[in-house]
C-alpha cells in the first residue's frame, strides 16, 4: 500500500467531515453524475457493438423475408407481360400517370427514393417514413408489369435504409442510425441478389468514404448474411454461372498464368475492357443525371413528363421485338451464357441471338424509363448492359466471350456506380472465385476510367 495515497484519503476525509451539509450534498452530486458518466462511457465502448449486432441480426431476418416477397412477386408480374407483351406495354403511360398521382397523394416526399436515404445519412434530413416501403414496391411491380426498363435494386436498398432508420430510433447506442442504415442497404441488396459480400461492399463505398470502419463493417455483415439465407430460404432463387461449362478448355487461372509465367498480353486485354467498361457505366451515370435534368426543365409538369415519355417508351418497345428491352434485361443475360448461342452475337438474326446493338438499346431506353419518374433501379439493366457490350467486344479483345461478358457483367455496374470492391465481389459470388483476379484487374482500370460519374448523387460520408 502506498502510504502517501493514505495520507491523501485522511486528509480529504478530514475535509469532507468539516464541510456544511449543503457542500457535501453538492459534492456527493457531482460524484454521481461522474459515475454515471463513466458507466455511460463504458457502455457505449463495450455493449454498444453487441447490441447493434445483435439488432442487425433481426434487421437482416426481416429484411431478407421482405426481399424474397417483393423479388417472387416481381418475377411473377415480369413473366405475365413477357407471356403478353402486346397487352401490356401500351399501357406504361396510364400506370406513369397513377404512379406520380399516387405519390402525391400517399407518399409525398418518398418519390425521392435514395436521394432521401443519403439526405439522413448525411445529416440533411430527419426521417424516412414507412410508407415509402409499400410506395416503391408497388410503384416497381407496376412499372415492370407494363414494361418499363428499370432495376429492382432501389427498392431492396430501400427497404433496407427504412427499416434500418425506424429501428435505429428505439436503440439509445452512439451512431446507430448511420450504423443501421449502412446494415439495412447491405440486407437489401443482400436478400435481393443473394450476394452478400457484394451487398457490404456496396452499402459501405455508396455512403462511407476512405475507409471501411468496425462499427459499420461488423453490424452490416450481420445483417447482409442474415438476409441472403432467409432470402434463399424463403425460395427465392440466385442467378449464377459456371464459366467452366460455357469454355470447358479455358480456366481464368491458365489465362492468367501459362507455362511462360505470367501471361502480361492477356492481362492488358482485361486492362482495355476494363478501359471500355469504365466508359459505358461513367457514361450511363452522366447521361442518367442529363436526361434528369432535361426532362424537369422541358416537361417541369410530372404527370405531363411521365405520360410524353412513356408513350415514347412503349412504342419503341413494341417495335423493337415486343419487349425484348423491357423489364430488368435478365433475358439479355441469359443470351450471354447460353452455351453454344453465346457465341452468336450479330448485327441481325433472330430473337434468340445476341445482338451488337442490343447493350446501346438497354442503355437509352433505361435512361428514358429512369429520368422521366418510373421506379425500380439500374443495377440490374446495367448487369444486361454490360453482359451484351462484353459479348459484343469479346472478339475484338480477343477474350473468350463468357468471360467479357461476365466482366462486363460486373465491371459496366461498377463504373456505373462508382464503386471498386462491390462489382469485384459481385463478379466472384455470380461467376466463381477462381475469377476474382480478372474481376480485379478489370473493375480497377473501369472504376480508374469511369470519370468519376455515379448514379447515386450524392456526398460521402465518414463515420468518425
């Protein structure tokens, strides 16, 4: 024991005998409130990562069962206008119309969709109300029904950055807003696509900058791999390829390296596709934010912008082999890896071939169905958009198709979105991880070249 410590306490002890009895009372407050404020310290460095984990866990489960029902029902409603495209599609201009009239009158501010999402991430706004869930849903399925070129990944992130934020408010733990909404858009994209590192990667580069931080990382893996299994669980399917079947001669790993060593011609043909890549999803995104702003400053009146343009929309539509670009463009993807047809890509044929227009088809008629006010998203048409340009160059590279498709696949979605790690993962997850390094090498040199263009507009944030 140290004998100066005790002298210390006998001297205060004398002092606090002598004090009046309001100066002790005084004193025994602030002795409390600096407990408290210790415990509270001490609870915010220690509980606060198990009880946002523990919280990501039930986000991820709820959001995973709300996925699987939104992606069956999406499905189901995009193979009842492929069974009747002639009924359907001509009528995308009426279903604009109740679209922008039912946000007006039921979900007016949550037209908005991600733009809201970032807006309370970043501090700028306050709430993302409930009702936004059922509006997009609807709003999608209604879109797709009729035709209209559009991704589903919007909704899913979405229904991931609502819940995330409503549970948030009832847990008292530092950060756990921006901590649930970043677990939240990783549980949507997720449960959707069944890609679960992809979904981290994603949720985190969209909205965190520089670094991935513990406390964001941990919670949205949590919630990302609870939603895929609950997803898969509950029936809805994962679309994946093995390259090996479509080019039983090749593996990425002979491409890559061969008897020589490390093959350095092959990797800068994966360089120029990436290079080409990085120019169509950049592309995509600056042409994305034009046509916005176009079409406000042209056709300021919604219901006037969302009717003119989907009369336009469904023509071409219907002219161009009566729907083939309508709808996510999951049919392009399948043509791409169709075994022995994937490697017919023309100028003409039939219905079953790639076309070499096919990719600027997509491209145009998703910016027109986007900028005028439908719902939905552009992963997945950028997914077709880069499986067909990947297919269309693969010869002129010299690279097996299936393979340029598959990182076009990816790559075009990176460049899109301004993302590094999401479109590797996500190349990894659907192709195999024996692809990983062609994944790498050509998401680097697209997100390089992609000017940096992203769909989503907004300012990143940083978790301190």
């Amino acid at each position: 024991m140290n004998f100066r410590d005790f002298g210390k306490y006998n001297q205060f002890k004398e002092q606090f005998a002598g004090m009046s009895p309001e100066m002790k009372e005084q004193m025994m407050r602030m002795a409390k409130e600096q407990m408290k404020a210790r415990l509270n310290a001490f609870a915010q460095k220690w509980l606060s990562q198990p009880v946002l984990i523990v919280v990501a866990l039930f986000l991820g489960a709820l959001v995973g069962a709300l996925t699987a029902f939104f992606g069956q029902v999406l499905l189901a409603v995009s193979a009842l206008r492929d069974a009747h495209p002639i009924y359907w599609i001509p009528g995308l201009a009426l279903i604009g119309i109740a679209i922008v009239i039912g946000y007006k009158k039921f979900g007016k501010g949550t037209e908005r969709g991600m733009d809201m999402v970032f807006g309370v991430a970043h501090g700028k706004e306050s709430e993302i109300p409930l009702r936004m869930i059922p509006m997009v849903a609807v709003s999608t399925w209604l879109t797709h029904l009729f035709g209209g070129s559009a991704g589903r990944e919007g909704v899913a992130m979405q229904i991931g950055a609502t819940l995330g934020h409503n549970i948030s408010k009832k847990i008292h733990v530092e950060k756990a807003g921006k901590v649930l909404l970043v677990a939240g858009m990783a549980a949507g994209f997720a449960g959707l696509f069944q890609t679960p590192l992809a979904a981290i990667a994603l949720a985190l580069e969209v909205l965190l900058v520089g670094y991935l931080e513990l406390s964001a990382l941990l919670p949205a893996a949590v919630a990302a791999f609870t939603a895929y299994k609950v997803s898969e669980m509950l029936g809805l399917e994962k679309f994946s390829v093995d390259l090996h079947t479509l080019f039983p001669d090749y593996n990425v790993a002979n491409l890559l390296w061969n008897e020589n060593g490390f093959d350095i011609h092959f990797v800068l043909k994966l360089a120029l596709l990436g290079v080409l890549f990085g120019i169509v999803g950049g592309g995509f995104a600056k042409l994305l934010s034009l046509a916005k702003k176009f079409a406000a400053n042209k056709l300021p009146n919604p219901v006037k912008r969302i009717a003119f343009v989907g009369i336009g929309i469904s023509l071409l539509l219907l002219v161009f082999w009566q729907g083939r670009y309508a709808g996510l463009g999951t049919n392009l993807i399948d043509l791409c890896f169709a075994g022995s047809q994937a490697a017919d890509v023309n100028a003409a044929g039939n219905a079953a071939t790639v076309f070499a227009y096919d990719w600027i088809l997509k491209f145009a008629l998703t910016i027109a169905t986007i900028a005028v006010g439908f719902k939905g998203g552009e992963v997945t048409p950028l997914f077709a958009i880069g499986a067909t340009f990947g297919a269309w160059v693969a010869a002129m590279v010299g690279v097996p198709l299936p393979l340029a498709a598959a990182l076009g696949y990816a790559a075009v979605f990176g460049g899109a979105t301004n993302t590094l790690f999401a479109p590797i993962f996500i190349g990894a997850e659907i192709f195999g991880f024996d692809t990983l390094p062609a994944f790498f090498v050509v998401c680097v040199v697209a997100f390089a070249c992609n000017g940096g263009q992203s769909i989503y507009a907004q300012k990143k944030l940083r978790l301190k």
